[in-house]
C-alpha cells in the first residue's frame, strides 16, 4: 500500500481536490521556507538557500510574486493557454494547479546553484537546473502534488534560456508556465535595481571586480551565460543589450516591460561607474557595444 504523502501545513490530507499546497500562491515566504526545511530536513544546501540574497529563497520569492503579477496581465489568448496546461494537469481545479505549478517553479529555479554541502562552483553553476529540478520534483512527490511535476520540470530547465548564441546548451520553453517563469526570472536581469546585485555577486561569489580594463570589446561581445567573465561590467553588458524576442520573453506584457528598463539600467551602470571614476571609460564601451549591435 501506498504511503499517503503528508500534510506539510499541518494534518495528513493531501488529496487531489483538498491538498493546501493547492494554494500555494497564498502562501508567505516564510511558510514556503518552513515547508522546505520540514520537506529537506538536515539538508545541507537549505541553510545556504534559506540565507543567500542572490539566488536563495528570497530570490526565488520575487520571482514567483512576479508570476503573479505576470498571470494577472496575460492577454486573452495567454490566459486561454495557461487554462489549457491547467486542464492537461488536471481538469479538477486547473487555475489552482497552473499557479501551484508556477510558483514551486519559480521558488526551486535556482537552488541548484547550491551542491550538497551548501556551497557555490562554477561547475554547479553549469549544471544548476538539473539540479534544481531534481529538488523541486522531490517536494511535489513529497507534498502529494506529483500531477504538477511534468511542467515544473521543463519550466526550470528552460528558465535561463536567452538565446541560441547566448545559451547554446539550453531551449526554449515550450508551456506558458515555463514562459512566464522564465520572463519572470529574466525580467530580474533588466531591472535598474540589478545592477547592485549583479556587482555584489561578482565581487562575492566570483571574485570579480566592478571593471578590468584590460578586458577587451571584443571579449565582452563574445561573453555567454555560463562562460567566465573578467568583471561584473561584461555581465552587465549582455544585460543592457541582451536578447528581448519572443524565445526569451514569451510573454507580451513581460517584452514591453523590459524595454521600458533599458534607458534606467543604463545611467545606473554609469552611475555605478562614476562611483568608481571610471564613468567616462565604461561609457565608451557601452557606446561602443551600442554601435555594434
């Protein structure tokens, strides 16, 4: 006999129609994090998840409230798509199993980037979707919620594709939930505010400082996700100029919004620059990347 999967809020009814974690959109942050530890107990990469501010728990929860925020501004034919992947999981309470899909996507993109013993490689960076599946298809079998997992499991692989060019290594999302957490995550990288965070991680996890001069245009240019970067500057690069078509915002909302970033996203870079007197060199190199693309 089967063992019936337990109640990680409280009690032991996980029942299809019944299960709470088919309200996980309502769920706090804090609620979500409980779950996960109960769920991974002694697990060591939680406590790096639950603490880390650039790809931890925190993380994953702005992206899933920026889900949210996506699903409520779907066109007319988005929302007919998203209602139909939420059939195809279950014709019982299909809204609820899109957004149960969509969030423990959007909270488990990224704990990969953490090994088992709660630290960071560039090696695990590599391979951090696989890894991020892994876990978050544990918490679906583990939560009763399994009828979720196919489309759990393709929107976090897909969740950091940008390009062919860019990510040779990764494809394209094929569901609305993985478009929309992909957009989502990718919207992150176009922000203003990312820029602190892009800095922060470089200078923290990498090793890398704001900006080398020594790097040349042409291997800024040449830089993909994945690849080794001198300094934050040739990330930020691919951020101000990277990819908006419809492979990596397949949402329509999500590609307007990350243009409207652009002009922001690029006086804070300089300003970031100033900070530094190196204003007047980091200019030129993005009037330089400007020219080129």
């Amino acid at each position: 006999m089967n063992e019936q999967p337990y109640n990680y809020l409280g009690g032991n009814d996980c029942h299809e129609t019944t299960n709470p974690f088919l309200r996980f959109h309502e769920l706090t942050e804090g609620e979500v994090q409980n779950t996960i530890e109960k769920v991974f107990s002694n697990s060591q990469w939680v406590a790096a998840f639950k603490t880390d501010t650039h790809h931890g728990i925190k993380h994953g929860d702005q992206v899933r409230q920026s889900c949210y925020k996506l699903v409520d501004n779907l066109t007319d034919t988005e929302q007919e798509i998203l209602s139909r992947e939420g059939t195809e999981i279950s014709s019982q309470k299909p809204q609820e199993h899109a957004l149960t899909a969509i969030g423990v996507a959007a909270i488990f993109h990224d704990c990969g980037r953490f090994d088992g013993e709660g630290k960071m490689s560039h090696e695990q960076q590599n391979i951090h979707q696989i890894t991020s599946t892994e876990r978050a298809l544990i918490f679906c079998e583990k939560l009763g919620i399994s009828k979720i997992s196919d489309f759990v499991a393709g929107a976090i692989m897909s969740h950091d594709f940008q390009s062919e060019r860019i990510t040779p290594h990764l494809r394209p999302p094929k569901t609305i939930i993985g478009k929309i957490i992909q957009a989502s995550d990718q919207m992150g990288w176009f922000h203003p505010d990312s820029v602190t965070r892009t800095i922060e991680y470089n200078k923290q996890v990498l090793g890398n400082p704001f900006f080398d001069s020594s790097v040349t245009l042409q291997e800024r240019l040449a830089w993909t996700s994945g690849s080794t970067s001198k300094d934050a500057l040739t990330v930020m690069l691919n951020q101000l100029f990277g990819p908006t078509t419809d492979q990596r915002f397949g949402i329509e909302y999500a590609r307007k919004k990350v243009e409207s970033y652009r002009f922001q996203l690029e006086k804070n870079i300089v300003g970031c620059a100033n900070s530094r007197e190196e204003a007047q060199q980091v200019q030129d190199i993005i009037n330089a990347c400007r020219s080129r693309k």
